[in-house]
C-alpha cells in the first residue's frame, strides 16, 4: 500500500488565526499592548472583540492552514 503524505499545519498561523463554521477567518485585532492611556474606554472595548480577515487574506491563511 503506498504512503499518504499529510500536509503540514503552519503552527504560527494556527496560533494566530482560527475558521469559522462559515469558513471565513477570525483574528485577534492590534493594538492593544501598550500605549492604553491615550486611547478612550470604548476604543479599548471595540480592540477586544475579534476581527475578519478580508477575501484575499483568507485565501493565504487558507493555504497554511490546510486542516481548519
């Protein structure tokens, strides 16, 4: 019986980014590790939530991320 090859997870890009059930990638949004005094309460509230990727970056993260 031949050998099945399996694709390598980059493990940076699984540490950083996570698939919806949807299949469109979330991130966590920058910003949000120093320098929080000049930024307003609700600045800081609106970093917290989690962000999108857009289409052509999830296309990339897609690529090294083979398993979801």
């Amino acid at each position: 019986m031949a050998k099945k090859y399996k694709m390598k997870t980059n493990r940076a890009t699984a540490k950083r980014f996570s698939l919806t059930a949807n299949g469109k990638v979330k991130r966590k949004k920058a910003g949000l590790r120093h320098f929080m005094r000049r930024k307003s309460t609700q600045a800081k509230r609106n970093l917290r939530n989690r962000g999108y990727l857009s289409k052509a970056d999830e296309k990339m993260v897609k690529a090294l991320m083979p398993y979801g």
